[in-house]
C-alpha cells in the first residue's frame, strides 16, 4: 500500500507450509508494535448438539497451561514485556492473538505456538474452567443486549449451529466431558485449518522461521495438506417471519426488527454496508434523528449487518421504556418501509460512503487492527480484498445499488426479538 505521496506504507506476504499453515504478515513502515494473531476455522456452527460450547471452552483452556508453561508462567510471559495477550470465538472462527513491541514478537509467536499445540487440557482445568462459563453465560443472561441478540439468532436459524449462543447453555458445558473436549481439539486445530497473521514491525521472514519453530513442537507441522478452502455455503431454510419475547425485570425493553441479508461473499455487501450506515450507523443517520432527536423515544438506536458463508441479518436495535415500545416499532417500521420503497438521496449516499471510508482507514492505523483484517480476510475469503480495492467498492455503490438492496432485504420476511418486562 502506497500513500499519497507515491510512499510504500505496508508490505503484504504470505508463505504457505507444507502442513497446510498459512502465514500472512503485514509490514508497516515506521511501526514500533507487532500484533499477531492465531486464527482457527473452527466456531460455534461446527459443533453438536452435544459438543455445543466446545469452542468457546477450549478457547479458555489453552491458556491453562503446556509442558513447558504453566498458566502462570503463560501470563507472566507477556506481561513482563507490556504486552496484551487475549482470545475470542465467533460462530465461524477462532482467534488468540497477542500484541507487544517489535522486538518482542518471537516471544509472543514462542507463547502463542506453545500454547496451540501443546495444551495439556488437564481434568482439573476443564472442571475449573467449566465454573467460569457457567458463571459468563450467567452474566450474558444478565445482559439484555446479550439475551436480546441470543433470541434473534434463534428465531433466524432456530436449533441449528448457527442459532445457538457461542458459549453454550448451562446443560451443554454441564454435560461436557474432557474426552469430548480433547476429540473437538484434535479434529478442528490442525495447520490446514489455521491462519497466522501478523501486522506492523515484522520481517516476513523472520516470522515465518520463528513459526517454524514455535508451531513445530510435537510434530503439529509434519507432514503436508492443502489449506482448507473458505467454509463451503450449507443449505439451510430460508429465515422466515417470527417473533419471539423473553420477560425479564429490566427498566427496558431491548428489541431487534430484523431480516435476512446477503451472505459475506455477496457482492452486494458494499451496497448494504452504505445503505446501514445511512440507516442507522451514527448520529446523522435516519433512525438516530428520527427516534432519537426528533421524537426522544430512545437514547439508543442503530442498525446492523452481519454476514455468515450461507447466510445473514440486518436490523435495527432499540433500547426504550415499555411505554414507548408501540410508537418505536412505528417509527422504525416506516423508515424500513421507505428505504424499500426509495432508497436513500443522494447526500446519505455521499455521507455514508465517507463515514465507511474514514472509518476503515482510521481504524487501520495501529498493528492490532491490520492483523485482525489480515488474518480473518485470509481465513474466510476467496478473494482477499486490499484497503485500496474495498474503498473502490465502496466508491463505486450508485443509488441505484442501495435501493435494489434495499428492496430486497427489507421485503423480506420480519423477525421481531423482545426482551424486557
């Protein structure tokens, strides 16, 4: 990538080994941070009935500790150089990552490798770790932005993989064993099915040698396989019209009106992100004028697009009082109503297309974000976009695109989540 000036900013490489483990870094000139990160394609959607919750609960066990480190050792390891080590599950991937200083980072890709292939997943560890979920899935059920988008998901996909909460339920981590636990680990964290991304103060080569050496304990990177493709599209039931409510003694009704969108590769995204953010992805937007400003309905309203390999939603979220929730559904149900109808004008176009663009420049500026993008554009994408490439797609969206998807995603059948007293 080149600034205006005509100066190289960043440099991307990627390296494939032979046990299927891609490798992708980007360097960043003048870069004093390195981030990486340890993407696994596995999530929430790949497990059973029965393994429900296992990808969030290895994701808690990794750091419990190997052969050569103990939890303690594995924290103290990147605390003692500032550094800041954390995890996360989606329903489609995981991901450990880590960020430090430059000099730092064989150090962080050491831990990182360490901890990925050489987990010993103790029985007391799973048994500890299950008190912790048990206890977040409490939290999250105190949540009711959580309980809310739980809901949601289930009236889109009801009981399948992608309905289900990402954690787990209380009778699914109950029910878990360690040896179901440690099957889920052999099958799904294989080099073939990972991605290593790595943004800011990096040598590409010096990564690459430092995975070598990091991942190669205990044989992880013997032998050879072809990384795994971007997640195949499933066949699944088209999203259909439901509602659902959930009564909780909160001083709010949570509520989500929402719809099916456009799957991750459908082209249309660029169109459906313009048209979220005029809908209702800032303060200028129409819904945070109209319920907000105007009418004082909510102090909190926005809308959203999320995308799956198969499948996805757009809506809009809205915290209010119980009294108001009528006149807010209203609201929210005729702007839907004339978006499908027109479109946006000419200047929601312009301002959407801005706030889009100096929103993903301006959310690039530091190693953490330049890994995040890297390494889950390399894990699910056929086609890895550049910053200069996404910007021109979004540059390119007409008025006409945005009311073509407009019409379309909010024709569709209403899911209408409610949680509250």
């Amino acid at each position: 990538m080149r600034d205006a000036a005509g100066h190289v900013t960043s440099r991307i490489r990627r390296t494939t080994l032979p046990s299927g483990l891609r490798i992708v870094t980007e360097q960043m000139a003048g870069a004093r941070s390195a981030s990486i990160g340890v993407w696994i394609g596995v999530g929430s959607r790949d497990e059973t009935a029965t393994t429900h919750g296992a990808s969030h609960f290895l994701e808690h066990l990794l750091f419990k500790g190997t052969d050569e480190r103990s939890a303690l050792d594995i924290s103290i390891a990147l605390d003692a150089v500032g550094g800041e080590f954390n995890a996360f599950t989606a329903k489609e991937y995981t991901c450990f990552h880590a960020r430090v200083l430059g000099e730092d980072l064989p150090l962080a890709v050491d831990v990182l490798g360490d901890m990925i292939t050489g987990s010993l997943l103790e029985a007391h560890d799973v048994d500890a770790e299950r008190d912790v979920i048990l206890d977040e899935i409490a939290m999250h059920e105190d949540d009711p932005d959580d309980v809310v988008q739980n809901l949601l998901a289930e009236l889109a996909w009801g009981s399948g993989p992608l309905g289900r909460p990402i954690a787990g339920t209380t009778d699914s981590i109950e029910a878990m064993t360690r040896a179901q636990i440690q099957r889920f680990y052999r099958k799904h964290y294989r080099p073939e099915n990972m991605v290593l991304s790595v943004a800011g103060a990096v040598e590409h080569a010096d990564v690459v040698k430092a995975v070598r050496r990091s991942f190669g304990r205990h044989g992880f990177l013997a032998g050879t396989a072809e990384p795994v493709g971007p997640r195949a599209s499933r066949r699944h039931p088209r999203v259909s019209g439901r509602e659902g409510r959930i009564s909780r003694p909160f001083e709010q009704v949570n509520v989500v009106l929402a719809a099916e969108g456009v799957t991750r590769d459908d082209d249309r995204r660029f169109a459906l992100g313009v048209l979220n953010t005029a809908l209702g992805g800032g303060t200028s937007s129409r819904l945070f004028q109209e319920v907000r400003e105007h009418r004082g309905l909510a102090y909190s309203v926005y809308s959203f697009a999320s995308h799956y390999a198969d499948s996805g939603l757009v809506g809009v979220a809205v915290g209010c009082l119980p009294d108001r929730l009528d006149d807010v559904l209203e609201v929210v149900r005729v702007e839907l109503s004339r978006i499908a109808a027109h479109g946006i004008t000419a200047e929601e176009l312009a301002r959407g297309k801005g706030q889009l663009v100096g929103g993903l420049v301006l959310g690039l500026e530091d190693s953490a974000s330049r890994m995040m993008r890297l390494g889950k554009a390399e894990l699910v994408y056929a086609d890895v976009l550049g910053i200069d490439d996404v910007m021109a797609r979004i540059d390119a969206v007409t008025l006409d695109d945005v009311r073509a998807v407009g019409r379309d995603v909010f024709g569709r059948p209403e899911l209408l989540a409610i949680v509250g007293p």
